[in-house]
C-alpha cells in the first residue's frame, strides 16, 4: 500500500523582512510566474515562481522545472524566453485562448 502524504508542518517560515516578489525584470524583460528560464549549467527550461532578497542582501530566484523545485542566483539566469515550450505552459495558454474566446462570443 502507498504511504499517504501527510500535510506540511507548521515549521519556521521564512523572515518577515524578506523582499518577496512575483514580477520582476530580468535581462530586459518582463517576468512572471510560469515565464520560462533557461539557467547556466543546469538543461531543460525552468518556469519562474519569485524573487526573494534578504535583510543581509542575500538575492535569488526559485523556479520550477517538470517536479523539481530549484533556486539560482540572478547573474546564473542565461535566458528569458518569449515563447513558451513546456507542456504545462502550452496547456495553460491554450486554456486562457479558448476562455478569452469564449467570451468574446457571450458578448
């Protein structure tokens, strides 16, 4: 039999004087979540979440690529693409066209 997942537990969060954003501009361009990255070092895409700078100064960015849930520094940021080439980005844009058309429709 599979183990359940438990819920999270209430542990330590991160300081409430941490700088947390979810747009920002990157190489020129504008960024948000599910904007796709490609990372110096790393392969494949990664999807942008936020943005989290410290009291100290301390600054990086946590992504997402497929299940896996990493950070990087902003000077390892090698690209911001325009185009989105990941499954869960071409599903999610093909949903947000057929609701825009949809209510265009209704109108």
């Amino acid at each position: 039999m599979k183990k359940r997942r438990s819920a999270i537990p209430d542990g330590p969060r991160p300081n409430k004087d941490w700088e947390i954003q979810t747009e920002m501009t990157i190489n020129g361009r504008h960024v948000k979540p599910g904007t796709e990255l490609k990372v110096t070092g790393w392969t494949g895409r990664y999807q942008f979440v936020k943005y989290v700078k410290t009291e100290k100064g301390v600054e990086w960015v946590d992504l997402v690529g497929g299940d896996v849930f990493r950070s990087c520094r902003l000077d390892q940021i090698k690209r911001v693409h325009y185009k989105n080439k990941t499954d869960a980005n071409i599903v999610k844009e093909l949903k947000e066209r057929k609701k825009a058309e949809k209510e265009e429709k209704s109108e």
